[in-house]
C-alpha cells in the first residue's frame, strides 16, 4: 500500500472515529455543521473504500456501526445552555468549510451509491466458480471504478476473492502472488464464442510490480456468439492458457487461471467487453456494461457461483 492509499483509507477511517469520540461541542448548529461533514465522509468510506485491503469485507460493517454509535455518544453529551466561547469570525470559517467539504463528499456519495443501472447490458455468466468473489474496481462512475475514464474500460471490473473473514489475502501486506486467495483460480467461458485472441508466454509480476509495456499481460479475448461484443479476459497466469486463436468455446468451459501478468498490482482478474471491429481491445471500441446473474456489480459488491459442470468436448477448429 502506498501512502495515499495508507492515508486516505487506513488512517481516515480511524480518525473520523476519534474525531467524534472527543468531540464536545455545546452549540446545537456547530454540531450539526460539523458532524454532517464526518457523516458524508462515513459514507463516503463505507461505499468507496477497497475494505478487503484494508480492515477487511465485513470492517465496513463495523466501522458505521462504530460510527453511529459514537454519533449517538456525542449527541447526548451535547452540552446545552451554555454560552459557547468560540469566537465568531472563527466560527464562520469552520462553518464556511465544513459545508463546502460536505458538499464535496455528498457528491462523491451521489455518484456511489449502487442504483445507477446501464441499460442493454450484456448477460453472461460469471467467469469464476466459488465463493466471496469481490468486486474491486466497477460501477459507472469513477469514484468506483478508475478504468471508468477510459472509453473501452468504462464498465470494466477487477475481480479478488476474499476469505470467510473478508479479507483479500493471507496477510495484511503481501510479499507473494501466492498469499492471494484468487491467485491460481480456474477461469471459465462466459459466453459461447470463438477464441479471437489468446496470448500467453508472460511473466507473473510480484506484487506491486508492474509490466507499463504489456498492460493487459496474458490475456484472452473471446467474440461472444449471436452478439456483437468482444470479451476480454486479463492478468491471466503464465501457461495456464487452454485454448488458442480461432477455438471455440462454450459459456462454462475452463480456459486459463487468474495470474499477475501485465499492469497489475497484485493477482485479479479483469473482464470487461466491448463491441467486435477493434484492434486494441483495452483503448478503443465502445465499451459494453455487463451483468451477472441479473446483476450490474461495482465495488464492494460480493458474488458466490456454484460451480456448474465445464463443458470440454468442443471443436477447436476455427469459427468463419
């Protein structure tokens, strides 16, 4: 993690909670002001923070409970008929900037909240077959999803696996590819197609280190039969490619395993699709949203699939 990151999502998660710990205020509306502001930033971390990174899947739960909590604490030690000796010019400037970063974080909560669906999303199943799948990067905005800016990546999603506690890996820091649970995890068809590009033969990074020169590492892009969409699959594992260009595939036949190949920080899969006639698969083309099971996901969100039979007598002769 780098500082930023540390910053922003493991030190202001504990300091909002102390913030309103010591808080006590004895005027009404300075509480008020003050505590809208550390109430849009808990929103704000309960729904954008990466929290199997950090304080675990289920700290998001705890963290707003302790929040809450500590909310109600400060209400009631609210001080009353007290004259409060502050003095006023400071008092406006407090004021003046507590609400100017309540709107700010109230905006950044608008664009995450989960319930801005795409229309005419691309149904497919779920590449991965096992439990506490977690959605790292997604969603429609960029507060949720950085490949958002990008035209071809904009519905793109990062996928991790957490364990039954809710973490991402076996340690709070990571050294290895192997202490993350997803590494290695068998990568399945989502669709029924035609193999329009497969490459293998690239390194597996280490954690943190990352290949800027071949940015998609392993990758498999398959055209999806009877739709004009493209399927990329990404950060695939050295070696562990089954199939090659022009095969046919059927929606639940193994293909590679996740890997860390290409611009990555550590072991994911990325998917995301847009629509046939492209060349460079990760910069241009319109990208496609995608749903699951019915559902459009972003971050934070979590799927379980129940392994289904893969389906491996198919033609690997070429689609026409």
């Amino acid at each position: 993690m780098n500082v930023i990151f540390y910053i922003v999502y493991v030190i202001m998660p504990i300091a909002v909670l102390l913030r309103v710990w010591l808080a006590n205020r004895s005027n009404f509306w300075m509480w008020i002001i003050e505590n809208a502001l550390f109430t849009v930033v808990a929103a704000d971390l309960f729904l954008t923070a990466p929290w199997p990174l950090t304080f675990g899947f289920y700290g998001r739960y705890v963290f707003i409970g302790l929040y809450l909590m500590l909310l109600g604490r400060s209400f009631l030690r609210l001080r009353k008929h007290r004259r409060d000796e502050q003095p006023k010019k400071k008092k406006i400037l407090l004021s003046g900037l507590c609400l100017s970063l309540t709107a700010l974080f109230a905006f950044r909560v608008s664009l995450a909240i989960p319930s801005q669906v795409m229309p005419n999303a691309t149904a497919l199943e779920f590449p991965l077959k096992g439990e506490h799948f977690y959605i790292l990067q997604g969603g429609p905005t960029v507060v949720l999803n950085h490949h958002n800016p990008i035209k071809a990546q904009q519905f793109a999603l990062d996928i991790l696996q957490n364990d039954s506690w809710g973490f991402r890996s076996k340690s709070w820091i990571p050294t290895k590819n192997t202490d993350f649970n997803i590494y290695g995890a068998s990568i399945h068809s989502p669709c029924d197609g035609v193999i329009v590009k497969a490459i293998d033969g690239q390194d597996d990074q280490s954690p943190r280190h990352m290949d800027e020169s071949k940015p998609a590492g392993n990758f498999l892009a398959i055209k999806c039969a009877n739709q004009d969409v493209v399927i990329l699959l990404a950060h695939l594992k050295k070696g562990s490619l089954r199939v090659k260009d022009g095969d046919r595939v059927v929606a639940g036949q193994k293909l590679a395993r996740v890997g860390n190949s290409g611009h990555t920080s550590e072991p994911h899969l990325h998917i995301h699709a847009v629509k046939s006639g492209y060349k460079n698969l990760l910069y241009d083309g319109e990208s496609v949203p995608i749903s699951f099971q019915g559902r459009q996901l972003a971050r934070n969100d979590t799927l379980s699939s129940a392994c289904i039979g893969s389906r491996e007598s198919v033609s690997s002769s070429p689609i026409a």
